[in-house]
C-alpha cells in the first residue's frame, strides 16, 4: 500500500508518519504545498492512499485537483469545525481532527482497507465539500472586533478593516483610517470567520476587502497587485496559484 501524507506543518507531518509507522503503514512521501503536491502528482505514479491536509502554505489542499485528476483514496486530516465534518459524512469521506487520536487514525485505516474492493467506485465531489466548508448554511462571521490601545479595548467594525496580514509572528488589521492594530488570532482562524464574499485570501499573508481594492496591476510571474485604499504596500501581491479563483472572486 503506498501511502504519503500532503501537510503544511512539518512537525505535523512527522508525528503522522511515526503514527502511521506505529501501525505498519509506511508513509515515505511527504508534500507541504498546493505548487510541490501538484508538481509531485504530475511526475509520481499515484498513492493508494493520501492523508491530506486543508489549509496548505499557499492555499486549500482542493487546489489540487483543480489540476490533477484524483486517482487515490483520500483522509482528510483537518482543524475545521462541524460544518466541514458534516460535509465529509455526507460525502463518505474519512476526517480526523487535529490533534489526531492513535485509534482513531487506526479505525480510520482499517475502514479504508476494508473499502479496498470498491475503491475504483470512490467519488469524491470536492467543490460540493469545498461549498460546504466556505460557505457553510447559518455561519456566522465576525462583525467586530477588540484590539488594545494602551490600557484600553477598542472595538472595530469588520466595514472599518481595509485588509488583514501577518507579520513578524502577528497577526494585524489595518483599517480605512490608515491605523494598524494587534490582533489575538491567526490568518488561518480567520478563513472561518471573514464574510467570504467580502474578504479575500490572497496569498499566505493577506486578506483583503474587495470594498477597500484601489487598483489592480499586472504582476511578474503571472501574479497581480493589489492596490488598496489606505494600505501602502508593494507586497500586497495575489499568488499565481490564486489568480484564477481570485478573478472569479472579483465578480
């Protein structure tokens, strides 16, 4: 059974390798990217079986088969909340949450060895689950949110918030007034709680809002900048591998 494992966090992926290892399962390939993933299945006979991660370093993991024509069995490894559990149960996919448990990674393999037989008839409908998780019915997104000044909370609008980006570890909002605030949360906590029609993810260190776009400028590399209208950057840059769905976003 070859087996490998699609994961951003290195450390993430060695735990399930000696995890899997613990179990005879042999994991010897290990991707960390949407670019790498797809670069290895384009070159690489397919696995039997792929543990696959969501949220990669540039981008979601369904990225990849806007490309590649699925031909493996797939777990999914993944911190989302109930919505995108739902949506693996409908579509009779495995999930683990993170942090995965021992027997459950166990059970997981088992009931995949025990679907061997019918595994040519798996169909797995990613944009149906890639909806699900985006959009899910009755979600609720962030309206505001408190920021220290000082001694201070302030609360900010979610319509205040030009853009979101990390930097030196933190995570920050930068609002329509040119002010910069700290915020107690990460960009990937935030992919469940921005208004996807609003905010935009458009490479691995920004979102941005679509009413605070100034200007939109061809970029090397296939790439586009992004031109806001109190954020003054030239990195605020859409990642090549995200063009296209950003393009779509845009209308």
């Amino acid at each position: 059974m070859k087996v490998i494992i699609i994961e951003d966090e290195k450390p993430s992926a060695r735990r399930l390798q000696r995890m899997l290892k613990a179990i005879n399962v042999e994991a010897d390939t290990m991707l960390h990217s949407v670019e790498e993933s797809i670069d290895w299945f384009n070159n690489n006979t397919h696995p039997d079986l792929i543990f696959l991660d969501i949220q990669l370093s540039d981008g979601l993991s369904f990225e990849i088969f806007d490309q590649v024509e699925v031909k493996s069995a797939i777990i999914f490894t993944t911190a989302y909340d109930e919505y995108a559990l739902q949506a693996f149960k409908l579509n009779s996919i495995d999930y683990l949450l993170k942090p995965i448990d021992d027997e459950d990674l166990e059970a997981a393999v088992t009931k995949y060895k025990a679907r061997l037989p019918q595994k040519t008839n798996i169909a797995l409908d990613f944009e149906d689950i890639k909806k699900l998780l985006v959009n899910p019915i009755d979600r609720v997104y962030k309206k505001r949110f408190s920021v220290k000044v000082g001694q201070h909370i302030k609360l900010v609008n979610i319509d205040e918030v030009e853009c979101f980006y990390s930097e030196n570890k933190g995570t920050y909002l930068h609002t329509t007034e040119g002010r910069n605030y700290l915020l107690d949360t990460t960009l990937e906590a935030l992919e469940n709680e921005l208004q996807p029609e609003t905010f935009y993810r458009i490479n691995r260190k920004f979102f941005v809002n679509i009413n605070a776009i100034k200007d939109i400028i061809s970029y090397t590399n296939s790439r586009l900048q992004i031109k806001l209208n109190n954020y003054n950057d030239d990195q605020v840059i859409v990642a090549r591998e995200r063009v296209k769905d950003f393009k779509q976003w845009l209308e």
